[in-house]
C-alpha cells in the first residue's frame, strides 16, 4: 500500500501496488503445512501516515511496551511492525495486514540492497531448504555474510531513536538477545560512540519489540479512495519558518503539539511525518 507521506527524502517507495507478489511458504514456527499466498489479493489504495516523534530521544532507559504494532517507519515510507508474525511475505519481505497496510517485520531484501546493505543470497532466506517450511531460527543468520560495511540509519522508531540495518559501527551481523547477540531486549544497543539506537536482527524478535526512550511518539493511519500512482511516491519532509512554529504553539487547537512541545521543547517539523 503507498503511503501518502514519509519520514525523509532517501527513497523511492516500495510498496504493494509496485512490488510482484510472488507466491511464497507461510507457516507458523512449528507447523507442518505449507500454506500459499495469495497473489495480488487486494487492490492498493493511497493512503496517509502521520507519526509524531520526540526530536530529541534522550538517553535510553526502561523498556516501554508499545500500545499498538508499530515501531516506526523507514525512510521509504514503510512503516515497521512487531505483531504477531504470519510468515506470508513478498520479495520484498513485507506484506499487507487486514487494514491493507503494507508493512515489515524482518529484514527487507530490496530496501536494504538498494542502501548498498550486504544480505543474503535470496528474498527467500526465512525459508527452508525444501521450501515448505519456515526455516529453523537458529539457522537464519547463516544466511547472511557474517561481517559487512556498516549498516546506515534506515528509518527512526517512536521514540526518536535510530534504526539501523543489519551491522553494526563495527561490521557485525546482528543477532538478537534471545540467540547471544548483543543487542538487548528491545533490540537496541550502544554503538562505538556511545550512541544508542536500534537494528534488525537476523532472528527473533528481527526488528524492536520494544522502546526505551523517554517520551513514545504517536502513529495514524487513514486511507483514500484513490489509486496508487504507477510512478510511486517521493518521500519528502518540509521544516516550518520560525513563525509558523510560533502560531503553531500559540494555536489551542494544537493541544497534541503543544503537549509535546512542552515535553521536549524544541522544533516541529511536519508535512506527512512530525517530529518533535
């Protein structure tokens, strides 16, 4: 589905209207039927994401369960989730939910290679050898070289902290808590300058299940009765002149704003995605 908005101008979007649905394995993890997906099963609409995130994410700190599934977008305008896996993705490695939300969990074959991100050989990584079932998780990262260039920031979570992809300042492939990485339970860690951020993983949970930032941004989501266009959509961010930020605080009627503007203090910026 392509979304009327994004965080940053990196890239073009990938979304459901563009990307070939292929039919692929979808299992859950200990399941032993196969179960296809259906290709092109419903018709993309435009839609609008509004995420409203903390400037200034402060230093890491308890772990913070979030209230709904997503954890943030990437910077070609995708948001990233954290409910319940279906194992039913696209090339691309995203897919749709029920409210036709084009999103991803795991790590994403044509967003990460078209950043220079090394991968794995195949979309189909998360796959078994057979192709007929979900491929046991301690054997994902082997998939994937073990040491890369390292990964960029690849979008921005709700709390205002960094995603990065999968390596670190150092050039280690990352594995989660749970398979002896060194990210911690919400899938962050420090990196060499001491700056925290976050990283998909090459095994559960692969992307945060968690945030640990002072202030959690907000995240809404509404759909029009409008075709995608065939070109895609630039992602794009527009900062206001100081006199726009000064109306916008001084305006009642933009009591959300000024709630964070006095958590945080600093600027707006908006047009499809606002930080604060």
């Amino acid at each position: 589905m392509a979304a009327a908005l994004t965080l940053v101008t990196l890239a073009e979007r990938v979304d459901a209207a563009s990307a070939k649905t292929a039919p692929q394995v979808a299992a859950e993890e200990s399941a032993v039927e196969p179960v296809e997906v259906e290709a092109n099963a419903a018709e993309a609409n435009a839609a609008e994401m509004i995420l409203l995130i903390p400037k200034v994410p402060g230093a890491p700190g308890d772990k913070k369960l979030l209230e709904g599934d997503v954890v943030g977008m990437m910077f070609n305008g995708v948001i990233l989730d954290s409910h319940k896996q279906t194992w039913a993705y696209d090339m691309c490695n995203g897919h749709s939910d029920e409210n036709h939300q084009y999103h991803y969990h795991i790590p994403q074959s044509c967003y990460l290679e078209s950043l220079g991100v090394a991968f794995a050989d195949s979309p189909n990584w998360w796959i078994n050898d057979a192709g007929d079932q979900v491929r046991k998780f301690d054997e994902m990262a082997a998939q994937f070289p073990a040491t890369a260039p390292p990964s960029p920031v690849i979008g921005m979570a709700l709390d205002g902290h960094p995603i990065y992809g999968l390596y670190d300042d150092k050039g280690d492939l990352q594995r989660s808590k749970a398979f002896g990485g060194s990210l911690d339970e919400c899938n962050g860690k420090m990196d060499s300058q001491n700056n925290y951020g976050y990283y998909l993983s090459v095994d559960p949970p692969f992307s945060p299940a968690c945030l640990k930032g002072s202030t959690i941004g907000t995240f809404e989501y509404s759909t029009y009765n409008k075709a995608c266009p065939k070109e895609g959509i630039k992602n794009t961010i527009q900062f206001p002149s100081d006199g726009e930020v000064e109306a916008e605080a001084d305006d009642p009627s933009s009591a959300p704003i000024n709630i964070y503007l006095s958590v945080v203090a600093s600027l707006v910026a908006y047009a499809s995605a606002f930080f604060f």
